[in-house]
C-alpha cells in the first residue's frame, strides 16, 4: 500500500493524511521526550500502549457526550482521528501538587489541592511552553473568551471522567493535559478534545503505594517506564495480548 502523506511529525507522533477530507491518521512513535526534548530515549511498546490508552479514554469521554477528535483505532499503532485547528495551548488541570507547580510555588509534591485547578502553557517549544493567563491568551488572540470558557468546561469535564476511571482502578490522577482544536459544524466551530490522553500526558500515582505509573519514571530515572504504563493498561483492562510478553508488568524498579 502506497505511504500516506506524512503532515507533521512531533516528538511522540505522526500525523498522517486521512483517507476521508477532515480526517486525519495518528501514528503512536516509541519515542520518549522530557525536558523539552534534551532528554530522549526508545521506549519498546510505548506506542502501542499509548495508542490504547488514548483510544480507551477518548471512546469513554465520547460515550459521556464530551466531544473528542477520536473516530476508531486502525491498527497497533494507528488511529484515525478529525482533524482539528489545534488551540495553541497545552490545558492542565491538577488535583494535587506536583512537578512545576510544586517547584514555582514551593508546594511539597502530594498535597492536596483544594479545588481542581486549570493552566494554561502556551504551545512554544522554542521558549520551553511558558505558564501563561487568561489576560495575555486573550489580548495576544491565541483564544478568545469564549474559547476559554469552553477549554474550562471541557478540561473540568475530563477531568471528572479520568479521575473516577482512575480511582477504580487505585490510582490518584495527580494532574493531565490536554490540548483541544476547533473543528467545523457549517457555519459554527465547536472545540473538541484533540492530541492523546495517555501516562505520557498524566501524573497517576498508586493510590495505596504512591507509586508513579506515568512519565516521571522516565524524566526522573524511576525505572521501567513501558512496565509502568503497561501495568496502567493492565488494571483497565485494555491490555493488547502480545505486549504482555514485551514487558514485565510488575517489575518497575
Ligand atoms: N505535561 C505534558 N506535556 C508537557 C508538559 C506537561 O503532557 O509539555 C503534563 C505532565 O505530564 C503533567 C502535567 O502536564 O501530567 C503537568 O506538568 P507540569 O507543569 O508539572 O510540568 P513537568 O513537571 O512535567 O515539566
């Protein structure tokens, strides 16, 4: 089969063209980054894992009615997905304190949040995604008011829905982010749930053990980080059968 035109390629994805206008082909890399890409390494099965992970979060937030650019899994590594006018905004919403918040605000790692709380990094590798308001998203036009109302609601909504999918399977759902785009409905724009959800984007700690199952065991040298994401996929039931052998699920230290 001819390749597909390749569109865009990031750190841990692909954007292919899609076989339909308005579609979109995303392919899931091994590739791990952290520190805005000066630590790097290939991580076997990480792909594949997120590519399930991401599907079985998307599917669930579609089946509540919170719109998501995800239409179905292709194959191990592939989904197709709408394509999306990406809001140039990483959306992160904490429920405890930890990475950058604990640093910038000298909050100790673990404590509890009073109420979820929402940022917003503008997209900018080049300046390392700097925290920015809601006055400079507006007055520098990356999103407009009503824009921000919707990226509230729908990070909020997220949020609920992983925290509770989370809790089920003992584990606390630090924080997450996510990134949302613009799509077309005729005359009227919708914003919907874009990019992946996946242990890349979260921080899951073992709710009885504290232990990190998310990319921290990576950008902090913890251990094995597919194991960690495969014991995820694990608890949720989503585990694809020939990953089982790739991976040690309980080995992560
Ligand atoms: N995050 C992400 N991509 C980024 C930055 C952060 O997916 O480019 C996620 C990260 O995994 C964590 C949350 O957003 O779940 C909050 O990250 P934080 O601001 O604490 O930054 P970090 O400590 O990861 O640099």
């Amino acid at each position: 089969m001819a390749r597909r035109k390749k569109l865009y390629e990031g750190k841990a994805k692909i954007l292919y063209e899609g076989p339909e206008p308005g579609t979109l082909v995303q392919y899931f890399k091994d590739d791990a980054t952290a520190y805005n890409a000066e630590k790097k390494d290939v991580i076997d099965g990480k792909g594949v894992l997120n590519n399930r992970l991401s599907e079985y979060f998307m599917n669930g937030l579609n089946g509540i009615g919170v719109p998501t650019h995800f239409i179905k899994r292709i194959n191990m590594r592939e989904q197709l997905i709408r394509s999306v006018e990406i809001i140039p905004l990483e959306v992160v919403v904490r429920n405890v304190a930890a990475g950058s918040m604990s640093e910038r605000l000298g909050m100790a790692e673990g404590t509890a949040l009073p109420r979820p709380i929402i940022e917003f990094y503008l997209k900018d590798d080049a300046l390392g995604d700097p925290l920015v308001t809601e006055e400079h998203i507006i007055a520098f036009g990356w999103a407009g008011q009503q824009d921000l109302d919707d990226m509230v609601a729908l990070a909020l909504r997220v949020n609920d829905f992983l925290s509770g999918v989370m809790m089920a399977v003992g584990i606390k759902l630090v924080d997450f982010k996510i990134e949302i785009g613009r799509i077309w409905d005729g005359d009227f724009q919708r914003l919907i749930v874009a990019d992946e959800i996946s242990p890349d984007s979260c921080r899951l700690w073992d709710t009885e053990s504290g232990q990190k199952l998310d990319k921290d065991v990576f950008r902090r040298d913890l251990g094995n980080l597919a194991a960690a994401y495969t014991e995820v996929a694990r608890r949720l039931g989503v585990l694809p059968s020939n990953v089982t052998h790739a991976v040690k699920p309980h080995v992560i230290n």
